[in-house]
C-alpha cells in the first residue's frame, strides 16, 4: 500500500507553491522541488522555516522526514514553509555566482 500522501504550501517574497507529498518525504526531497521551480542552484544559502506545535520558528531538517519534525499544519491539514535566506555571505558579489541568488 503506498503511503498516504499530505499537503504542503510554500511561500516567500517572489512566490507561492503547493506540493503533494508522500508521508515517507525528507526535508531534501521538498526543499529540491521548491530550488527546481524557481531555478535556484546556489541552493546552500536558503532554507524552509516553519512554526511547530509550541508557536517556535524552526528550519526544516533536511535529512529527517518532514511529518516526524514538530510541524503546526492549518486547519485544513497543510503544512505550511516559508522559503528564506538562512545564511548570508560576507561578499555577495564575490559568491554569488548567478542572479536569482541575488534576488
């Protein structure tokens, strides 16, 4: 029987996404789905925050399954992200290579 599948919306500044997920997702296998839509390489400097169930702001781990993380879902069941910058370079110019990185 194949694993029951949930609901994830991802935001930020430039977007919005909705993902269906199997209950077996890692944090990677969401955070590569979200990088692969908007284009984004450079992909170590972001991250997927979300708020648990004590009203915390966390950053999704990616090597753990995402419904084993401490996730507060809305009352329709969606587990909700925002996608943000988790850490900044000292020298944009000089390590970011691309322009959506920029951005």
């Amino acid at each position: 029987m194949a694993p029951k599948p949930f609901n994830v919306h991802v935001t930020s500044v430039e977007f919005e996404f909705d993902f269906t997920l199997d209950q077996n997702s890692i944090g990677k296998q969401l955070f590569d789905q979200v990088a692969k839509n908007i284009g984004l390489r450079e992909i170590w400097f972001f991250g997927l925050r979300y708020i648990d169930s004590k009203n915390v702001t966390c950053w999704l781990k990616l090597d753990k399954k995402i419904l084993s993380q401490d996730i507060q879902r809305d009352n329709k069941q969606v587990v909700q992200f925002e996608f943000l910058v988790r850490f900044f370079p000292e020298d944009v110019s000089e390590e970011l290579i691309e322009d959506i990185t920029q951005v």
